[in-house]
C-alpha cells in the first residue's frame, strides 16, 4: 500500500546504530518526500524524540518500535466512524473532477448492495460534462436505481427529488454525487448549502455524511483541496483514492493529522470491490515492510 515510503523508512532503519541528528534528518526528508508534508512530519519527529526521551532509548531499532506505536495511535480508525453504515442515511460525496468521484460512489454502492441494503443515487454534479451518464452506467451495472435530471440542472433541486424517492421506497442509504468546483468557493459553499438546507428540511431525522474524494497521488495538492472542502462543509471521513502502489502514500498521515479528518475508505484498484475501508494497522505495517 506504501511502497515508497515503506523503501525510504527501512533504508534509513537498515542498521542498529545511535539515533544522531543525521538520523533524523533522514527520516525527516523520507516523510517529506512520501508526501506527509513538513506539518506532520516535524509533529511526528518531535513526539517521536520526546517518547525515546521519556524512555531513555536511543537506538534506530527502539526509535523504529517508537514510531511504528505512535503512527498506529495517529492513524486509529474507530468502528463508530461507520456507524452511517447501519442505519439510514444521507452520504454527500464530493471532490474535484479527475479524482474518482463517481467511480468510488458507484464502488460504494455496490459494497452496501452486497450487503442486501436498499441504495439510491441522486446525480446532483450537474455541471461535470458526463458525471449523470456515468452515474448511471454505474446504476445500470449494479441494478441501483439513480435519480437524475438534465445537464445543468439545479442540484438542490436533484437532491429534493431524490429524497423523495429515498423516503417512498424506504432505501436505506442514499449517495448523493455533489460538485466540486473549487475555483469559485463562494458558490461551492452556496451550492452546498442549499443541498443541506434541503435535507435538513426533508430528512431531518436521517444519519449524515460528508465524505471528501481525494487522489493519493496529487500529494499535498490534495491537501489544499481537503481543507478547501472542510471550510466548505462539515465533512466527516476522506476516500483516498489510487492508493494502489503508484501513490507515495504519505497523504493519508498528514490528512488525518493536520486536518483531523479520519480516512475511512480507500481504493486499490480498477474493479467494483476495490474500494475498501482503510485498515489502519495494515497501512501503518506497510510503510515498515521490508
């Protein structure tokens, strides 16, 4: 999952020696160049020293075992950030064009799908040239019905006919596939707005979440973009897609570190069971693998 930063972090703890100041600084410009970012990457060093402090160690081998427990503590992923999963909800997904939006919504609902829940799709990117045909290839090919109007459309007014389909059939889950145009915020924000007024209006009682659709391998570009989205709208969990071994894998730390945004599911491939929940220990044991 992190080959990259896997092959930069076991090349600097290949040997047992004293953990001078050049260590350091390698496994610092390792971090950095795996896409964690300084932020993170400096909070992680320096909580990383106080700990071997606090322990009187100083060896490479008892710094590895520091910071392996301290980035499995940095990247938990607790159970009830599901707890959407389980009951009825309103899931927004949103991300800017090129980063597998709709794919990972179509990915999704084919997970909830096997699990014999009642989903619907509400087409509410409604400036994306070809986001509605594609959302409904992805409805065509999964038998989930998707609730659609024409190019252009007003999305608010999508998202109202979708609820009213989600409330009539008693689905379970409704995924709504929402813009992303981060070069005007101002009507990002409007346009996310007047969806929540929407639902708060017609579902009030209904489970949210916000999900935010980032490309691993953009780096710290998907960064910019996630807290753009934050200030934007309450988002609740991260899909990191193209987490496949082309990323460097380092995003994932500083999203969840510096953003306080948890990363809930990832994709690792091409085909529908691809996008899986983010396994955090498995993340972290990756990046020490030889």
């Amino acid at each position: 999952m992190a080959n990259f930063f896997s092959k930069l972090i076991n090349n600097i703890f290949q040997s047992n020696e004293v953990a001078d100041d050049a260590f350091y600084e390698d496994l610092e410009d390792a971090m950095i160049m795996s896409d964690v970012g300084v932020t993170t990457t400096l909070k992680v060093i320096d909580a990383v020293k106080t700990e071997a402090s606090r322990q009187g160690v100083n060896t490479t081998r008892e710094i590895k075992k520091i910071l392996r427990d301290y980035l499995y503590e940095l990247m938990r992923v607790d159970d009830s950030y599901y707890d959407f999963e389980k009951q009825k909800s309103i899931i927004s997904v949103i991300g800017v064009n090129g980063v597998g939006k709709t794919t990972s919504i179509g990915k999704l609902a084919k997970n909830f799908k096997d699990q014999n829940k009642r989903v619907i799709l509400a087409a509410a990117d409604t400036f994306r040239a070809g986001a509605i045909e594609q959302l409904k290839e992805w409805g065509n090919r999964i038998d989930v019905d998707v609730i659609a109007q024409k190019e252009g459309s007003d999305p608010a007014a999508v998202v109202f006919d979708a609820l009213q389909s989600f409330k009539r059939k008693n689905a379970d889950l409704l995924i709504i596939d929402t813009a992303g145009r981060l070069h005007n915020k101002k009507n990002l924000m409007q346009e996310l707005g007047k969806i929540n007024r929407i639902i708060d209006k017609e579902f009030a009682e209904g489970y949210r979440e916000t999900l935010v659709v980032l490309d691993a391998t953009t780096g710290q570009n998907a960064m910019s973009q996630a807290e753009i989205f934050k200030d934007a709208c309450e988002v609740t969990g991260i899909i990191l897609t193209k987490m496949d071994g082309t990323a460097k894998g380092g995003i994932a730390l500083a999203v969840q570190s510096e953003l306080g945004l948890p990363v809930k599911y990832i994709g690792v491939g091409e085909k529908a069971s691809d996008l899986r929940r983010f396994d955090s220990k498995e993340y972290v044991d990756s990046i020490f693998e030889d």
